[in-house]
C-alpha cells in the first residue's frame, strides 16, 4: 500500500466510488482491474504458500467470483493443479462471466457446488464466493459450504473480504470464514478491522492494483492508530510539570481496581498520582505501591481539598453505585477539571446522563455493554455496527469515546474515528480497563488533549497487551502490561 494510505480506512460505499472513479475517470476497464485484482491475490498466495501445489478455488456469482476464475487461470498457468467450484452455473454476463470462460477455455476444471460435494483435496482453499455487497447471512449452500472450509484444517486464501463478513462493520450475521490471510484490493475495509472480524480475517493485506493516488479525493472515513510514545523529557524537568492525577474509586472489597488505575497512571508518566477510597484499603495501597498517595475519603468533603491539588481525574474503578460512590461521583463530575470516566462512573451516568462542555476534556471508556447502556440499546445493537456506536456516544455526551474490544475505536465528537490494530484475547480479563483509565487521565495530565490521550492510550495498552502476551495469551493478567507499557511509552520497544 502506498504511504499516503496505508491508515487509511474507507466505507464500502468509499470504495465503491474509487473503483467507479478508476474505470470511469481513468480509464481502466473492469476486466483490468479484475486481472490486477487476481494477480495480487495469486502472488500473496505463492507468498505464503510457496510448496503448495493444488489450490480450490470457491467462486460466487459476482466480481468477487470473477478475481477467482482469474486467480485459478494464473494457477494453472504457473503449473498448479487448480479446480474451481461455483455456486451457481453461470455468473450471468459482465466481467466475471468473462473470466469464467477465459477460465474454462484454458483448461481449469469449473464444477456446480453441490451440497452434498465433498471438498477437494488442495493444499490451499481460496474464498472468492462474496465481495463487500454482502450484508445477509449466505444463502444455505454457501454456508454450508463455509462450515465445512473452516473445519477443513486447511489454509484459507479470502479474496478482498471473507465471505460472510459485513466489510463496513465487522460484523457476521450468520456463517462467515475464517480465513489465514485476506487480500483486500484497491482501498482498506473499515470492517475488517474491528469487532467480529479478527476472528476471520487472519492477517489482512491490502492491493491498492497500481491506481495512482490522484484517485483518493475523498477523506476516508477512519484510520488505523500508527505505534506512538511520547518525547523525552526535559532535562530540567520537575513532577510538578507533568501533573497530577486523582483517581477516585474502590469501594469495598475492590482495592485492586483502583490500584490497577493509580499504579497505570504512574507508569504512563504522572508526576504525581493521588487516590481517593475506601479506609480500609489504604495499608494494602501503602504497602504495594508507596509511590501512591492513598487517601481515606468517606464522602464528598472529605474529596474537596484532593480536588483542589489534582490537575486530572480518573473516576470509577471499584466506584460501585451505592451512596458513597455516587456522591464521589457527583462532585468529581461538577469539577472543571479533565476527567476520564470507566467502569461504575460510565454505569452513574446512565442514570444521571449528561452532555460535557466542550471545554473541559472528558473521555469515556466503556466496554459494549457500558455502551448499550449508555445508548440505550442492546449489546447486540452496538456489536452490529460499533462505527455508529462509537459516534453516537461521542455526539451524545459531548466526549471522546473508547468503545473498548477486538479492534478498540476512538471516536470525537467532531466525527474523527480510530481503529486500534493491535491488542489480544489474552486482554479479556479483570483489571485492563482500569489500566486503561489510568493511562489516559496520565496523558492527560502530560498535556495531551482528550482526542490525542486516548488514541495514543489506547495504542499503548494494546501493544503493551501484546508484548505481555509474547509468553502466551492464557494467564495473561492486566499488571503483567506494566514494565512493557513503560517501555513503549518511552520509544524503547517497536
């Protein structure tokens, strides 16, 4: 992918009109683009497959079908052994009609899918049964057909979009591939990368077939977060100028939570990092992390004056939603001062909402159930489409939003979206979005804006998950993010 667009991420309308644009501004036929198109695909293929010597290709009636008659002619050409199983008996007219008889008139078997077919033996299946229209579950003989690829053990090539997949949410409204690698042409999916889809997509790369840039006019509508860290320091620097975050939380029995928030607020780079809760947590805090300054608080007075010294808050790990938290709550949420909200804060606000001046910098963390909470609709509602579920909560409460979850997004109230690339199944356990809390109130109090704390929070968080889970993702547990978060934060690991 050329430099200019390799974070950029684009609806499939977006592409759509690039691939309108390309044939009817530039010129290039349909069928060009197809070739280019199966090419990519056969060179990504010979790529990662070198000592495969029979393919299976899985065509469906549309252009999609149409890359892979193509990439089974280069196949056979290149001495393959390739076979090529359609869904119906003809694709009908246009390019990928063509390609189907360019296809048979060479020589490469076409057969009728049959439900009752068993598949090839072939060292790799391709996936070119649907392309980015599909919004549906597959009709019956293709879902079939998609069970028995995933259960095959084999490697699976996808062509542009696994087959089953929504390209514009990442979500599968029934049967979807699992593919090892998709190649993705022209322009870079939004919805492959968030959601459902990292569970099929393996590795994606994308083929921008040669188009030149002047084709990109429009804005893509997100981008994929780039590696961050912040500067070095000065080297007359004090802790007073690098601020001082105030976490609030941990009721009874939940000590950790806000543990995990002040030791993470450290950790990204806070001078100093106060933490108001519950008197019978302030040995263990003391003994554990010294470095915090654990404050017994049992009820809103008693919060005043650490108001009065922090520059950033961090509210709702361990907060609960009984009286005392609520009333940390309330007089946290009347501060001017720049908050992050997680966890019981987000659960308060669905009561109380509110939308938050412009002016003060607030970013809200949720999880997607915190999220349909907040949004009033179900979890399966925000899962459809977290693009407009992220906006939504950053228009509705006037805040930068994280919807946390496979492929994190970023969303501003003035419509800017972030898709986080990296991150693990080894995160989904207790503690990471406390961690998370923690490190963006300490961007935050390092002078980064609301939009830039989060996204390079987030980025941070993901990868540090990443670099934890280097000794595997199973026991993996949210301290175990600590010493490469620190890392990283400093530019020291890639």
């Amino acid at each position: 992918m050329t430099a200019p667009h390799r974070h950029a991420l684009y609806t499939v309308a977006q592409v759509r009109a690039l691939d309108r644009r390309a044939i009817g501004e530039l010129g290039i036929p349909g069928h060009e683009l197809m070739r280019r198109a199966a090419a990519a695909a056969f060179a990504s293929l010979r790529r990662h497959w070198p000592q495969a010597r029979r393919i299976a290709v899985y065509c469906g009636p549309g252009n999609n079908g149409g890359d892979g008659y193509l990439l089974a002619l280069l196949a056979h050409e290149a001495g393959l052994v390739a076979d090529v199983h359609a869904l119906e008996e003809s694709p009908g007219e246009g390019d990928a009609a063509s390609a189907r008889t360019a296809c048979e008139q060479a020589g490469v078997p076409v057969h009728r899918w049959q439900g009752t077919s068993s598949l090839p033996d072939a060292d790799v299946h391709v996936d070119a049964l649907y392309g980015t229209g599909l919004n549906r579950p597959p009709q019956p003989a293709a879902a079939e057909l998609i069970e028995r690829l995933n259960a095959s053990g084999k490697p699976v090539l996808a062509l542009d979009v696994p087959s089953g997949l929504n390209a514009d949410t990442g979500h599968c409204p029934g049967a979807a591939i699992r593919a090892s690698f998709t190649v993705s042409f022209i322009a870079a999916k939004r919805g492959l990368h968030t959601g459902q889809a990292s569970a099929h997509t393996g590795r994606v790369e994308l083929a921008t077939l040669g188009l030149p840039d002047s084709l990109w006019q429009e804005a893509p509508d997100a981008y994929l977060l780039e590696a961050g860290a912040l500067g070095p320091r000065r080297r007359d620097d004090h802790k007073g100028r690098n601020g001082h975050v105030l976490a609030v939380g941990g009721d009874h029995g939940t000590a950790g939570a806000i543990r995990l928030c002040g030791e993470a607020a450290l950790r990204g780079g806070a001078g100093l990092v106060s933490v108001a809760t519950r008197t019978e947590h302030l040995v263990a805090l003391n003994a554990a992390r010294p470095e915090l300054m654990a404050h017994a608080v049992n009820g809103p007075q008693a919060l005043e004056p650490l108001l009065e010294r922090a520059t950033v808050l961090a509210v709702g790990p361990g907060l609960g939603q009984g009286a005392w938290g609520h009333a940390l709550w309330l007089t946290a949420l009347d501060s001017p001062l720049p908050l992050v909200l997680d966890a019981d804060g987000l659960n308060l606000l669905v009561a109380e909402p509110r939308r938050f001046d412009q002016s003060r910098p607030v970013v809200l963390t949720p999880h997607p159930g915190e999220a349909a909470r907040l949004l009033g609709c179900s979890v399966g509602e925000v899962e459809d489409d977290r693009f407009a579920a992220a906006r939504a909560l950053a228009l509705r409460f006037g805040a930068v939003a994280v919807l946390k979850g496979a492929g994190s997004l970023i969303a501003d109230p003035d419509g800017r979206l972030d898709v986080c690339p990296w991150g693990n199944p080894g995160m989904a356990s207790g503690g990471m979005g406390d961690l998370l809390t923690g490190l963006v109130a300490a961007l935050l109090a390092q002078g980064c804006t609301a939009s830039a704390a989060a996204r390079l929070g987030v980025g941070l968080h993901a990868r540090a998950g990443d670099h934890a889970a280097r000794g595997g993702e199973r026991g993996l547990v949210a301290s175990d993010l600590l010493f490469p978060l620190r890392r990283l934060l400093n530019g020291l690991d890639g």
